[in-house]
C-alpha cells in the first residue's frame, strides 16, 4: 500500500496534468470531441457490416452491439488510464526512464501520470453511452445474476487490457524497438473483441481469443448477459469467467513488470 507521502505526491502530478492541459479551454474540448473519433468509427463499421448482412458469425445488429460495447469501452477506458505505458520504448531510450527510477516514487505511477492523457475521457463516456444502449435495447432477461454480470464485467474487461498494455510494454525492456509489435497484441485486441469470435477461424481465433484470452473481453460476457448458448460448444459458466481471467492476466501483467524492472540496465545517458 502506498504511504501518504506517496499519495500526496501522486495527486500532485495528476493534478498538475490536469491543469496543464486544460489550461487551453478550446484546444482541450477540440482534443475531446476528436478523441471520440477512433471508438465512433469502431461502432460505425459494425453498423455499416449490417447495412449488407442480418447477421454476423451468427449474431444479430442487437447481440453484437452488445459485444462492441464492453469491447469499445473497455478499451477506451484502459487506454485512457495505462495507454500512457506506449510510451516506456522511448523513455527507456532517451534516458527518461533513469530519471523516473531514482525519485522515490514506484515508477509505474509516475509512467502513467507523466502525459495521463484526458483528452480521452471523451472516447471511454461514449463506450459507456453504447455500452448503456447496448444493454438497455437488447431485449435481455434481466435476473440478479445478470445484473451482476452487467457491472462487474465492463471493469474486468478494463483490467485486462490495462494488462496488455504493461505487459507489452515490458517488452522494450528487452527489445527496445518492441513498439509495433506491442501495438498489434494491443490494438489488435481491441479490434478482435469488437466482433463475435465466431468470424473467425482455425489458429488465429485460438491464439487470441483462448490462447491470450481476449475472448472473455467481450464475447463470452456477451453470450452470458444475452442467456445465449456458445455456438462452439463452451460451457455457460464461461461466460461469467472474465473477472477471474482479468485477475489472471493483471497478476501476468505485475510479475511481467517486476522481471522487466530488474533486468533493466541504465543508458548511462
């Protein structure tokens, strides 16, 4: 547990990040209203697939909206609080990363709270508006179970890309040209858990949605909420499995930053 010192010293930064970037009122609500634009269009491609097709891998406009949403806000909410972590590749190679070491603060607090960008609140608040949409015009039988489910499985979902991106970045503590190869596990998450996992075939769906686990990201909280059947054959208490799996994948993401930390070596710079 951080100490109140280092609490204080946190809140500082956050605050001071806040400031800065809303010193410039009309540039910051510019940087709001286009920050939507990535998550808009994520949306708008699902819409325009089912503009030529009444479904998708089986699944209604209705159903799969419900899978866009908890992938979109999630997304856009962890990439609003970690997506900073982008940036350790470079901070490791300009020498940065040195400077955060040696204050005696931990140093993913500071990673994440140096550029926190709030400009993408805007992206997570509509997330959350076709999340909200999603649900409301699903035609779901709601029980207490289902509510349940509904609350806790959009933070889960939250967790575990906050855990591709820190394990990811961690890569740069090896590799210090890792930044594509971090993008394309991050990003192409995002773009995978966008859709039902029955679009897609053979290896790739394995590698990613079992193999890495971006299937308890959206797909199979979906089939639980929507009281419907795994078309490939998994059982139904899968679907309420993605807080375990988030757990799982932040316990991967904390061992993974722990290691890297200790094998990182100093530019010297």
């Amino acid at each position: 547990m951080a100490e109140p010192g280092a609490l204080r010293a946190y809140r500082a930064l956050l605050g001071a990040q806040a400031r800065s970037q809303a010193s410039y009122r009309t540039s910051f609500a510019v940087d709001l209203v286009g920050n939507m634009g990535a998550t808009v269009f994520d949306v708008m491609t699902v819409l325009v697939l089912f503009g030529v097709t009444r479904e998708l891998g089986g699944f209604t406009l209705r159903e799969t909206l419900v899978i866009v949403g908890l992938s979109s806000f999630a997304f856009a909410t962890a990439d609003l609080l970690v997506g900073n972590i982008e940036r350790l590749p470079r901070y490791v190679r300009t020498g940065l990363f040195d400077a955060v070491l040696v204050r005696p603060l931990a140093a993913l607090p500071q990673l994440l709270l140096m550029d926190l960008p709030l400009r993408k609140v805007s992206r997570a608040v509509f997330g959350l508006a076709v999340l909200v949409f999603a649900l409301a015009s699903a035609g779901i039988g709601w029980t207490p179970g289902r509510v349940a489910l509904a609350l806790v499985a959009p933070p889960a979902a939250v967790v575990f890309f906050a855990a591709v991106f820190v394990t990811t970045a961690t890569v740069s503590f090896y590799w210090i040209d890792s930044g594509e190869l971090a993008n394309s596990v991050t990003y192409g998450g995002r773009d995978f858990t966008s859709y039902p996992v029955t679009v897609y075939g053979g290896w790739f769906r394995a590698l990613f949605a079992y193999g890495m686990g971006f299937a308890f990201v959206s797909y199979h909280p979906a089939l639980a909420l929507l009281g419907r059947p795994d078309p490939l054959g998994l059982p139904a208490w899968v679907g309420w499995a993605s807080p375990g799996v988030a757990l799982v994948a932040a316990a991967v993401a904390a061992l993974a930053w722990r290691v890297g930390i200790r094998h990182y070596r100093s530019t010297g710079s």
